[in-house]
C-alpha cells in the first residue's frame, strides 16, 4: 500500500475514533474524553490531509 493511501486511511480512522470519543464524552460529562476525543479528530484530519498532499506529489 502507498504511504499516502495509508495515511489517508489511519486518517480516517483516527477521525473516526475521535468523534467517538468526543461523543461519548459529551453523554458522560467526561471533558477528559471529550478533548482526547477532539485532540485525536484533529490529528485525524492532518493526517488524512498529508496523505492527500503525497498523492499529488506522486509518493
């Protein structure tokens, strides 16, 4: 697998993860989870993005 597909893959995953976690943060009051959550969405989103870049320079 290319990097960038694997990176746009894990990309999604962690967003997905994420959501999840700030989800489930938000029905417990838990403002731990729900940052941790927040945190791993963004870095998610980074991810998924620089997998897009190495794609379309050719890595």
């Amino acid at each position: 697998m290319k990097t960038s597909t694997k990176d746009q893959v894990e990309g999604k995953l962690h967003k997905v993860k994420g959501e999840i976690k700030e989800t489930v943060g938000k029905l417990f009051n838990d403002s731990h989870l729900k940052a941790e959550g927040n945190v791993e969405k963004k870095k998610g989103e980074v991810q998924e993005k620089v997998g897009k870049i190495k794609k379309f320079v050719g890595k």
